[in-house]
C-alpha cells in the first residue's frame, strides 16, 4: 500500500498529533498623566474625556490624583493602543502650548 502524505494517520496504524499553539493574554500598560505646574485641570478634564471617554465626575477624580499625587492613571490598554493614547495625549496638549505630558507603564 501506498504511504499517502495527507492522511492524518500512516497505514502502519500510527496517529500523527497536531500541536495547537497556547494564546498567551497580551501585556497590559498603564497610560499616566504625569503633573506639571502650568496646565490647567480643565484642559486635563477634556483630555480625559476626549481620549479616555472618561465620564465628567470619573475624569474629575483622576484630575485630582494627578494634581495632588503627581500622576494618574488615565486607562489601562494593550501595548498598541496604549502607545496611541500616549502620542494623542502629548500631541492634544503640545497643540494647546500646554505642557502636560503622559506616559506608559506596564501594569
């Protein structure tokens, strides 16, 4: 008999196993207005809302850490779409001549 290549099986009665690669969840980042002395909290409010889609009393709040922690967490994303959140945020705030800036940490 013929050894057929595509049999999932040879004739000879041994079974070939297909492996199946294990998905891993992806790393999480941190997207984290850091404070500065010259933005005010209502530009970091919008901000919040426009990039974060953060609620008003939600993006209040994490004004608030920022301003009085040094730094708050705007959202936590996958590696990609933190990195966008990360350059509309610093490019948002360098359009307005303001100096807020935001950074990415893995979670």
């Amino acid at each position: 008999m013929q050894n057929d290549k595509n049999l999932p099986y040879s004739p000879d009665g041994d079974a070939s196993v297909q492996v199946i690669p294990k998905l891993t969840t992806p790393k999480m980042f941190s997207v984290v207005l850091l404070n500065d002395d010259f933005t005010p909290m209502d530009f970091v409010v919008l901000v919040l809302k426009k990039f974060f889609n953060k609620k008003e009393d939600e993006a209040i709040k994490i004004m608030l850490d920022v301003h009085q922690k040094g730094a708050g967490v705007a959202g936590v994303y996958s590696l990609e779409i933190g990195e966008m959140k990360v350059m509309q945020t610093n490019q948002f705030a360098q359009m307005h001549q303001y100096p807020l800036k935001s950074s990415l940490e893995e979670t």
